[in-house]
C-alpha cells in the first residue's frame, strides 16, 4: 500500500460523506427515517437527533455540546447559563423521555456506590480484623449500627428519611440550576468521580442518601415513573431495583430512621445484586457475581469492586453521525455547533 493508493481512498473517508451528495442524503433519509420505514422507533431516532441539533444551536458561545450537558439540559429544561431551552412543541416529549432516563440513571449510580460501600466494607481481611456475617442482613444490620453510618447520620441530621427529605425540599437549588454542586445532576457526577479502591465511604454514603432523597423531592405522583415509555412490567421483572419500585419503597421509608434505611438499602442492593447474577448465570453461562454466600460467611469475589457508573445512551454516536452527515461541526473555539445543512433537517426533524 503506497501513500498514492491511500490519497485515491480518501473519498471513502467518513469526513467526506457531505461531498457526495446522493450518498448523504440516503444516509440522512436513513438516520431521520424519511420514508417512515421504521415506524415509533424510526419517529424517536428522527426527534432524538432534532433534539440534540437543537442543543447545539442553543448553546452559549462557551459550552461545548458534550454527554454532559446535554444530560443536563434534557433533564432540567434549561440550559448552562440559566436560560429555558426553549424547544418546538413537537420535540417536548422526546425531551421528557430523556429526562426519564437521566433520572434512571442518577438513582442507578446511587445504588450501584451502596453496593460498591458494601463490597469494599466485605473484603478480605487479616484472619485476626475479619468479620464474618452469615447472611445479607446479618452484615446490614452491622453496617447500619456502625461508627461509620452514626457519623453519616449526624451530619445528615438525626431523624427519619422523610426529614431528610423535608430539609432537602427547603435547601435543594431550582431543578433548573442544573449545575449547582448540591443539584442531583451534580450529586451523581460527584458519586463516579469520588469512588476509588480504600475510599473514605461516609462522605458516598451522606451524598447517596442525599441523590436519593432528591429523588423523592423531584417526584411527580400524578405521572407514572417511566410515563410515555415502552416498558412492560415483565421487563422490570429483571431489574427489581426502578423508579417504580422506589418510589414505592422510598413512601415506606419516610418514618424510618436513617439506619433503618441504610440497612433496607443494603439488603436491597445485595440481594438484588445476587438475584440479578444469578439470572445472569442461568441465561447465558457467564458469572458476574461480585459477592456469593460461603461456609465461612458472605465472601466478596475478586478483588475489583466495580465503581457506580452511568449507562451510555448512545450520544456520542450520534453526534458522529451528525459530524459526519455536515451537520454539525467544530468553529474556532474547537465548540461543536450546527451547520446551514443541520439547521435545515434540524427544522425538518422538529415538527
């Protein structure tokens, strides 16, 4: 292969797609499903990637269209220098699906930092510092009833969850300040950013609490969880911990004390963690259990402790795809921002 062979391929360049013009626009009837071939699922593609060339066009001068962001902005309806995003009437619902889903993920990130607390609290130890608990609540009423979490509840402030949540109604900024430190939005990047191996667990375990009872704080029970979306009951089978199930079990714990819903969390997480494993096992013959029961008590497997996570929901990809359709593009700031062709479908995908 020379570098002259490599100069005549350069047409197949991703980067060239906008210079061919029947190749991109059958690229872009595909992508914003011009045909209606792919029926709800092609529609929410169409207004997915509308929503996201609408961001673009509404950001300030210095924000960059990252994951970020824009889970920030479909969250709270606002964008990074406290303007409303204001968006066509047709893109709203995309937008209140999107927000869902951030929502999933915050309370996600939450139970996955309890059980990464629970799991590091689990490891082994010398023979002489090893504790050995023979079930799940066992080590929860442990947990619950230690030094660690009577210092979490005392900066917290003594008393029930449904305190907890009443002082976070009063002192939560706006869901519009989005980029507040005390926001959720901020609180589940704090949970991923702070967790290490060894970590000091009392300040994750004071800001779980906190993303959790602000939550309950930004729930609407006028408007089912997962409200406009196709999930079935069947499919939340397999996920025991959702919006539904916590919004159920969060109105239980209003009364409860803070160690009792520390100890109900770990037993939730734990058992869930094993129930989900288990599935796991029996569907697919893979083990991804991070915790078994033994003779010698609950043993932690390995010694890598998965850190809280989010999900991916596939931006990045689709900003590619729009880069690469001339949609979107870098100015001289290196900021992502829409083109005169992405301005034109962006109207197109917007009503």
């Amino acid at each position: 292969m020379t570098l002259a062979e490599l100069d005549e391929l350069s047409a197949f360049c991703a980067c060239n797609i906008p210079n061919s013009q029947d190749e991109c626009q059958q690229l872009t009837d595909i992508f914003f499903d011009a045909g209606n071939r792919y029926a709800e699922e092609g529609t929410q593609r169409r207004r997915s990637l509308g929503l996201i060339q609408q961001l673009a066009e509404a950001l300030p001068d210095e924000w960059d269209l990252t994951e970020e962001v824009f889970r920030g902005c479909v969250y709270s309806g606002q964008l990074p220098d406290d303007k409303v995003w204001s968006i066509p009437d047709a893109l709203y619902s995309t937008r209140a699906h999107w927000a869902v889903y951030v929502r999933n993920d915050l309370m996600s990130v939450a139970f996955q930092t309890i059980l990464a607390i629970c799991l590091q609290e689990l490891q082994p130890q010398s023979v002489v510092q090893r504790r050995v608990f023979h079930s799940v609540e066992a080590f929860a009423g442990w947990f619950a009833s230690s030094k660690t979490v009577a210092g979490v509840v005392s900066d917290l402030g003594p008393g029930s969850f449904g305190d907890l949540v009443a002082s976070c109604r009063s002192h939560a900024p706006a869901l519009t300040d989005w980029t507040n430190d005390a926001h959720e939005i901020q609180l589940g990047g704090q949970l991923i950013g702070g967790w290490q191996p060894g970590v000091d667990i009392a300040p994750l375990l004071s800001q779980s609490l906190c993303l959790l009872a602000m939550l309950v704080v930004r729930d609407d029970p006028g408007q089912q969880p997962y409200s406009g979306l196709a999930i079935t009951p069947e499919a939340l089978r397999d996920y025991p911990i959702n919006l539904i199930s916590f919004r159920s079990r969060s109105a239980v714990w209003q009364t409860m004390s803070l160690e009792q819903v520390v100890a109900d969390l770990v037993v939730w997480c734990l058992d869930t963690h094993l129930r989900v494993a288990l599935r796991k096992l029996r569907q697919s013959n893979r083990s991804t259990f991070h915790l078994r029961p033994s003779e010698r008590g609950l043993e932690v497997v390995g010694d890598q402790i998965p850190p809280p996570s989010q999900t991916t929901p596939r931006f990045r990809q689709a900003v590619q795809i729009l880069r690469d359709l001339g949609m979107l593009a870098r100015d001289k700031s290196h900021m992502t921002r829409l083109t005169a062709s992405g301005r034109e479908q962006m109207e197109v995908a917007s009503v």
